[in-house]
C-alpha cells in the first residue's frame, strides 16, 4: 500500500481553528454534558459537517452552519470541539 502524501491525511484540530468558509467534519466534544447534550441537540454530533461562517467584529463568538443551522459559539466552547479536516474528506 502506497504512502499518503501530507496533503491527503486528516488533520483533527479543535472548531476555533477553522476560519470563515473552512470545514470539517466533528470527531467529538469534551465539554460540560448540559452544554455537550445542548449542541448535540442542535446538530453538533460526530460525523456532521460543520463549516465556518464568520467571526463577530471581536472575535468571539463564532458563527458556524450545521445542518442548515446557522449556530454562533464561544471560542471556550469551541476549542473543545475536535473537527477532521483534510483532501480524503473532500473538505480542504
């Protein structure tokens, strides 16, 4: 079986790392379970793709589309949100 080269692996990094119009997909959340159960709720689950829609004038929070719902998270949150990035995905 032949190597991948860097640009075909998936890369996990956590939700604040994606910018405007970047995606991946969840791998998993360590939050506090009220507010894991919540985003859950809302579409947050492992294997959804979520995309970056934009950051507030200061940065925080963050707007991203789930499922066809635009969602706005903090920055505390979303750096415990893991996402898979990469070309084998089709997401980069």
């Amino acid at each position: 079986m032949a190597e991948q080269t860097a640009e075909q692996k998936n890369e996990r990094v956590s939700l604040d790392h994606l910018k405007p119009g970047e995606k991946g997909r969840i791998a998993g959340m360590s939050l506090a379970s009220g507010m894991e159960r919540r985003l859950q709720d809302m579409g947050f689950a492992p294997g959804s793709l979520v995309e970056c829609a934009y950051r507030s004038p200061f940065g925080d929070p963050t707007a991203y589309f789930v499922k066809g719902v635009l969602i706005a998270i903090r920055g505390e949150e979303a750096e415990k949100i893991q996402i898979e990035i990469g070309n084998e995905m089709g997401i980069l």
